[in-house]
C-alpha cells in the first residue's frame, strides 16, 4: 500500500489538498502506473546504493538525483507532463 502513496507527497504540494485525501488521490494517480512506479523504487535504490558505495561521497549527488527522478514520475503518472513531446 505504501508504495502506491509516494505522489501524496506532490499532491499536498501541487494540488492544494488536505493530507489525508492526498493519500487516496495518489492512489488514484498511481492506478494503472503500478510497474512504473516498481521501476522507479528500483532505479531510486540503485542510484542511491552506487553513490553510497562511491566512499559515501555520491550520496550528495545521489539523493537529490533519485528526488527528481519522482519529482518528474509524478508530472508524467498525473498526466501533467508527455514523456513524448519534443522540447521546444
């Protein structure tokens, strides 16, 4: 369940809702998104673990790196953003 609730975040944020419904919104929002939600978890973990392993000295790039990363998750799995327009 908990892994379906990451957008609540962003929802709070973006869509000026109050916590507890933004917890049922992101389900809505990650409904359909459930593999691009798992990749996102595992991509996040790895870039995290490589800059941990990198003498702990990554984990300064690492960690906002795997934040934008769901950042740009939510604007694609809320249909704010299309992952396929060109950039003008």
């Amino acid at each position: 369940m908990i892994l379906f609730c990451w957008p609540a975040y962003f929802v709070v944020v973006d869509r000026k809702t109050p916590i507890m419904q933004s917890f049922s919104l992101a389900r809505v929002i990650t409904k359909g998104n459930e593999m691009t939600t798992f990749l996102m978890r595992m991509l996040s973990m790895g870039i995290v673990l490589i800059g941990f392993f990198a003498l702990c000295i990554g984990i300064v790039f690492a960690q906002p790196l795997a934040m934008l990363l769901f950042a740009c998750g939510y604007l694609v799995t809320s249909s704010q953003l299309d992952p396929k327009a060109a950039p003008t």
